[in-house]
C-alpha cells in the first residue's frame, strides 16, 4: 500500500532555488533524493546522475544551473528537464529517477511505491 511522508514546508522550496534532500529506500537500498520547486510546481528525484550513478549536487541542495532553467550533474555536466527530469543533454542515460510529491495545506509530501520506501531508523 501506497503511503505519503512528510517532507517539508511549502515555502520551503522556491523557484529555483536551493533542493530539500531526504533520504529514501529506492529498491531496498538507501538513496538520497531532493525535491526542488520549478514554475511554482514541486518536483522530486532520487539524487542520481543516469550518466553515472553519483549525487549530481555540486554544493549540497544546489542542482539548478544558473539561468535556473536546468538542474545539471556536477561532475559530468548532465542537464535534466527541472519538471520531467527527462535528459536534456549532456552524456544522460535516460531520465532521472522521478519521486511523486504532493503539496497542499503549507506541506510537501512525497508518495511511497513498490521499489520506493521511507528509510526506517
């Protein structure tokens, strides 16, 4: 069954600005994951550079590019589309790995699935 996790406040994420990591089970293994917020819609990946499996964060919670237009792999140079996480150019092997979110109520929530599990202390 299906559950929703608690991630942050609404105004936690702006546009463009900086991601808000959590940590996930993404296939019974542990995965960092952000969520970002772009053109006023919350958007969330697991940290994972399909070029390379590495985080793609170049500073902690920084995947924006500068114009704000792209979130790009630090280490590769991978660009992904900030609402689809589809490759947009660069050496991408696919899309990003997508997280279903949900907002309302002032909270972000993001949705568990089958390979896709709260990480349990």
């Amino acid at each position: 069954m299906n559950e929703s996790v608690e991630l942050c406040s609404s105004a936690d994420l702006v546009d463009g600005g900086p991601a808000v990591a959590f940590d996930v089970l993404y296939g019974g293994q542990p995965s960092r994951a952000f969520a970002i917020r772009y053109e006023g819609r919350v958007h969330a990946y697991l940290n994972r550079c399909s070029h390379v499996p590495m985080e793609m964060d170049y500073r902690e919670a920084q995947f924006f590019d500068d114009s704000g237009r792209w979130l790009l792999c630090s280490t590769h140079g991978a660009a992904y589309e900030p609402d689809s996480g589809a490759c947009a150019g660069g050496p991408c092997r696919g899309g990003l790995v997508k997280i279903a979110l949900s907002e309302g109520n002032g909270v972000v929530r993001w949705h568990t699935g089958p390979q896709l599990k709260p990480v349990e202390f």
